[in-house]
C-alpha cells in the first residue's frame, strides 16, 4: 500500500511538473481574454460550452491527463525551438503549434460536431496560455526547464514549476484578484496590437524571452529572482489573455 501511494504521487508531481502556468495562471488568461471577447464571440461560445467560462475551461487540458485515452495528447502542449533555429514541423518534439492550427480549423468548419467544437475549444484555450510561457516553447535541452532542478525559498523545485506557479502564487491572490490588478494599467493601443498578432509572433516571443528564465545564481531562488522576472510574467499573461480573445474574436466573427 505505501509503495502505490508513493507511485502516486509519483505520477501526480510528473503531471504537474507540465501543467504551464498552473491552474491561477490558466484562469487568469482565461478572465482576461473574456475581457475583450465581441458580443458575437461570446453568444458563440455560450453555444459551444453552456455555462461554462473560458476560466473555469482553461484547465481541462491539464486536468484530462491523467485519463490514458489521452496519453496521446501530452505533447500538444509544448513545442521545441532550438537556439539559433527557426520552428521546423515534426523536427522535434511537442506538438503545440499544429495542434492550435487544427483546433482554430475545427472551430471554423461548420461541419464539426458540437463534441468537436468543445474539445477544440477547451484545448485552444489552454494552448493558449501555454505557449505564453517562454519555458514551454523549450530549447531542446532540459524538458522546458523540467531538468533544472532548483529550490523555492528552500522547497525542492525545478525551473518549469517555477513559471508555471511558484511566481504567480508568490502574489497570494485568487486569479480573479490577479486579473483585476492586471487589467488596472492595460495600455488600449498594446490590446489592439496584440489581438492582431498571428500565432509565430508569441511563439518566437517565448523562444527569445526564455533565456530570462535561466539567469539565476545559485540554486535557492528568492526576491530577486521574483522581483526580476515579475513584469515578465505578468506581460505574459496578459498577452496570452488578449491574444486569446482575438483568435476567439477572429474564429467566431
């Protein structure tokens, strides 16, 4: 019986060592980009989801990963870019820049059931916050910083984990706090910039933000790393948020 546990809990620290962002950072671009959506996005997506807001939805990718039906979808959440290379199809692992090519289609196609359209809502959605994370557009090297193993303030970390949550958690705010502070000194002409960016522009954004993430002395992270990487992380998240709602402005038009 202790063995199983400890092989569960195996099991549950590998999948979140993946989950981009976490669930505050997913629900935070989530908030955001239902910020900017148009009326007719959003009678659009009712449709599609019921109830259900892309906040509370944009985890769903994440959460789904422990059913084995969807083994198969674990690399549609990152992507690997080499320094000094361009992104290559199928050149190397991660599936993430496809996979949002193919969703965007199936939402589009009018001939797509209604089942289709949520997963392909569901994953666009969360796709969307993960390639903000500069950590889960990857250089090929360490697993997107998955290899880099670090301390917390003193608790045993790794550099992907510290992206996806230790920094935002750090704030102890809920993600509809964290929205509401974000949103306070939004600049309207950055908004309109970024709903028009196409999917290549944030993608080699992360590859040429990542860097930041690996300048740290030592291996306790603390303020400084914080308090350096802050604006960062928040930009990131506010450009996935309205990005977010312009593809979903674009797509549901």
């Amino acid at each position: 019986m202790k063995i199983l546990l400890q092989l569960l809990l195996i099991a549950l620290l590998s999948i979140q060592s993946l989950m981009a962002w976490g669930k505050t950072g997913h629900r935070i671009v989530g908030k955001v980009a239902e910020t900017y959506l148009t009326k007719n996005a959003k009678m659009q997506i009712q449709r599609i989801l019921g109830h259900h807001d892309l906040s509370r939805v944009s985890t769903w990718a994440d959460e789904i990963k422990s059913d084995p039906n969807w083994k198969h979808a674990w690399d549609w959440h990152f992507c690997t870019i080499p320094d000094g290379e361009d992104y290559e199809a199928g050149k190397y692992t991660g599936d993430a820049i496809d996979k949002v090519e193919e969703f965007v289609t199936t939402l589009k196609n009018k001939k797509s059931s209604k089942e289709e359209k949520q997963i392909a809502l569901k994953f666009l959605i969360h796709l969307m916050g993960d390639l903000h994370q500069p950590l889960h557009v990857g250089n090929g090297n360490d697993r997107g910083g998955n290899g880099i193993k670090l301390k917390w303030f003193g608790e045993p970390t790794n550099l992907h984990s510290i992206w996806d949550t230790k920094l935002i958690q750090h704030q102890n705010l809920s993600y509809s706090e964290y929205t509401n502070y974000l949103l306070l000194d939004i600049d309207y002409s950055d908004i309109r910039k970024w709903q028009g960016d196409s999917l290549m522009v944030y993608i080699n954004e992360s590859k040429n933000l990542r860097n930041q993430c690996y300048v740290f002395s030592g291996d306790n992270l603390k303020w400084d790393y914080f308090f350096t990487n802050k604006e960062l992380l928040e930009q990131r998240l506010l450009q996935g948020g309205v990005r977010l709602s312009g593809e979903l402005n674009r797509i549901f038009k």
